[in-house]
C-alpha cells in the first residue's frame, strides 16, 4: 500500500510541470498596448489613483540536482496603471524573504520597466540597480524593495521576478485584490 501511495505522489509530481508548462502568462513584459497607454480614468471605478491591469503568478517545484534537494519557484508578473499623482506609492514594491536554519527563500531575475507616452510614442525606463534596496529586517528576514523610476500621472509600470524557496510547506499567500481595483489577477 505504501509503494503505491508513493507511485501516486511520484506521478503527480511528475504531471504538475508538464500541465503547467502549457499555461502562457496573459501578459508580456514590455508589451504595453497604446490603449493602456491612453487610459486615462479606469471605468469601473472612476476616481481610482491606480488600476492593476494584470498580476500573474506562477508557482511550479523542480528538483535541484546541486543541491539534492525539491524547491518551489514562484514567477510573478505585474502591470499597473497609474492614474493620478497619488497612485506615485504603487511603483514601490516590497517582497519579504525569509533565510533561517537551512530554510532559504531567494529573489531573482527581477526586470521592471516604467513605461510614459511621449510625442506620441512610448518610451521605457528601465528599473536600474541603484532602484532597488535590501535590508536585513531580523535575523531571520531580509527585504527586497525597489521602486520603479520616472514615474508619472498616465504612466504604465510593469515588473517581473522569481522567488526560490526549499521550505516546501510554506508558501506565502497570493492576493487577488488590492486597495486599488484589479482589472485580471491569476495565480497557477
């Protein structure tokens, strides 16, 4: 009964990767349309500072053969309108990682970019090293904060990064809504 309990979770672990490998993101870095460009208020809700026009969330296990050991990855697109002067706050992001007794979550393959119409063209900024802070918050977290450049009222800000844990138990949460309306919000 145990070896059979066994193959069960050996092949679920195994058909995971493959079904979710098929999943395309909604969206793609550095594909801003000139219809989110051009927004200039979000329908559904009128006077909002910031609109999330995509969050997309990936979470998938692989085996890593140096460390002989399971870990999961969570891949995490984001693209946010901003809407008026008080919306400035959303292109601060702040990702907490956790690294303690064996147990270490790392941040990687972060790509930001702000993008602003200008003649009537979209220009991009990209997020530089000198946008983004660590902090060690105790001595079991550190913080990754970074803050997306060249900000302005009409601007679309977008990031991508991936978060590495071997803690297979835990996973932090993932939240559909915000204080600002959520246009699409997908987690796999």
């Amino acid at each position: 009964m145990k070896t059979l309990r066994n193959l069960f979770l050996l092949t679920l672990l195994i058909s995971i990767p493959i079904f979710s490998f098929a999943e395309k993101p909604p969206i793609k870095l550095g594909d801003v349309t000139m219809q989110e460009m051009k927004m200039e208020k979000y329908e559904l809700d009128p006077d909002a500072e910031a609109v999330v026009l995509c969050d997309y969330g990936y979470r998938g296990y692989k085996f890593d053969i140096n460390e002989r050991q399971w870990k999961h990855e969570l891949k995490r697109i984001c693209r946010i309108k901003i809407l008026t002067d008080e919306g400035y706050d959303w292109a601060t992001e702040s990702i907490m990682l956790y690294d303690y007794g064996g147990i270490d979550e790392q941040m990687g393959q972060l790509k930001g970019y702000t993008h602003t119409l200008e003649n009537g063209r979209i220009v991009e900024t990209k997020l530089g090293k000198d946008n983004i802070f660590k902090e060690k918050v105790s001595d079991r977290n550190q913080r990754v904060k970074f803050t997306l450049p060249n900000v302005k009222a009409g601007s679309v800000i977008e990031f991508q990064y991936t978060i590495s844990s071997n803690y297979l138990t835990i996973i932090e949460p993932w939240y559909f809504q915000h204080a600002i309306p959520v246009k699409h919000s997908e987690y796999i």
